[in-house]
C-alpha cells in the first residue's frame, strides 16, 4: 500500500483526481467505482474543472455506483443516487449507457443486487474504485461484523451509518443498504483510499496498524496490491 498525507484536503482531492484523470487517459473507457458523501466530493469538483478545460476528456467513462441507501426513493435528498447525479454523473454528463446504478427503492432487493452483479461481471474489471474510510472502519456500507460478504449484498446498516451526514438530510430513513461486496471492491485493479479530517484520527490509527479484521472492513486493503491511500494532515494520527 503507498501512503500519501498531504497538507490540507484540497491537496488529498488534486491527487485523487490527477490519479484518475491519468487512469482515464490510458484506458478511454475506464470503469469508474464512485463512494459518496463528503470526502470525495472536492475531487468531483475538479473531475468537472478539467473536463471543461478538455472537452471529450470524460466522453468514454465508466461509471457504477459504490452504494445506495435501501427503501427510500432515488430522488429523495440525501441517496447516493442524488449526490452522484449533483457531483458527477450530471457534470461530467455521463449518459446512462455508461452508468451502472443501485436503484434505491426496488420492489425486490435481492433481485437487484443480482443485476447489479451481472453488470460487473458483463462490464467489470472496475478499473478504478475510488473509496471513503467510515468512523467505524466500514468500506462502503460493508459494516463491521463477524464476517463479511464477498458479493454484491443487502446490508444491515449499523448505529454509525444510520446517522451519517447523508443520512440526515432524509425525511424518509433509510432501512438497510445496498453495496458492492469486498471481493467486489478488491477485484479493482486500482483503489484509491481518501481519509480527511480530524475525526477519522481514531480509525485511521486502528487501520495503519495493517492488522487484518472483519472488525474493521477497511483493513481488508491490506491484501490489495494496488491501494494508494492519501491523508489529509488532520487525519494523519502521528502528526
């Protein structure tokens, strides 16, 4: 794993997007693995600046949502689906064709982790999965546990994630998640881990420490080959 702290979040985002814009000019239709929530949200912001300053840059991207809150409608402020539309898919003007999405409110969620599995396996490898460390150490909305699950899944969101920012914003709440599963997320051929602020301190300390566990999901990275994981200074707990 390379680890990357720089000094504020502006730097951690310019990195992040510079990785993805290079991805993208070596593979024209890259498939994109896009978290939510506020962390990635400056990197999206300057995803959009260059793709004003180069037209046609972004005209081949792949894009399929990391996760989604299950039981609420897609439009409903507060889903990843209206983030992603808000931050990305809406500027960089990803047609549908070339976004693979959760939808929130499916008449059967088993069903439609079973599409979205079948997209991956149709559309995959993800190229670059770009993620997001939880308070608790969930990866996406693989929650800490006694095991994890390998596959696209229906998750039981935990205490820490039903009071997420995003969360918040919702009149209707969320009654449990849609996520890519772990197998899913390390398949990637690149990941890029973003952690910011000073209250990731703690679970960034837990998560350096490199030791594996189904307590902490983000810890499975270790195993990945490919992971660049960059820091703010003010989550980096040994500054």
């Amino acid at each position: 794993m390379t680890i990357k702290t720089l000094e504020t979040k502006n730097e951690m985002s310019r990195m992040a997007a510079d990785l993805i814009i290079q991805g993208l000019e070596e593979n024209g239709n890259l498939l994109f693995c896009a978290a939510t929530g506020n962390t990635p949200t400056e990197t999206y912001q300057l995803l959009k600046k260059s793709s004003d300053h180069r037209p046609g840059l972004f005209s081949g991207l792949r894009v399929i949502k990391l996760d989604e809150w299950g039981g609420v409608e897609k439009n409903s402020p507060g889903t990843c689906e209206a983030y992603l539309q808000d931050h990305l898919v809406g500027p960089l003007g990803i047609e549908a064709s070339r976004y693979i999405s959760f939808d929130s409110a499916p008449p059967d969620p088993t069903l439609e982790c079973n599409r979205i599995r079948q997209a991956i396996s149709e559309e995959g490898p993800i190229h670059i999965c770009l993620l997001g460390l939880g308070l608790n150490g969930h990866l996406a909305l693989n929650e800490p546990a006694d095991y994890l699950e390998s596959c696209v899944h229906i998750a039981e969101l935990s205490d820490s994630s039903l009071h997420h920012s995003m969360v918040r914003e919702m009149p209707v709440k969320p009654i449990y998640g849609l996520t890519l599963g772990m197998a899913d997320i390390l398949q990637s051929v690149m990941i890029i881990l973003l952690v910011s602020g000073a209250s990731k301190k703690a679970v960034t300390s837990e998560f350096l420490s490199g030791r594996v566990s189904t307590k902490l999901p983000a810890s499975f990275l270790w195993l990945h080959s490919n992971v660049i994981c960059l820091l703010d200074k003010q989550a980096n707990p040994f500054l």
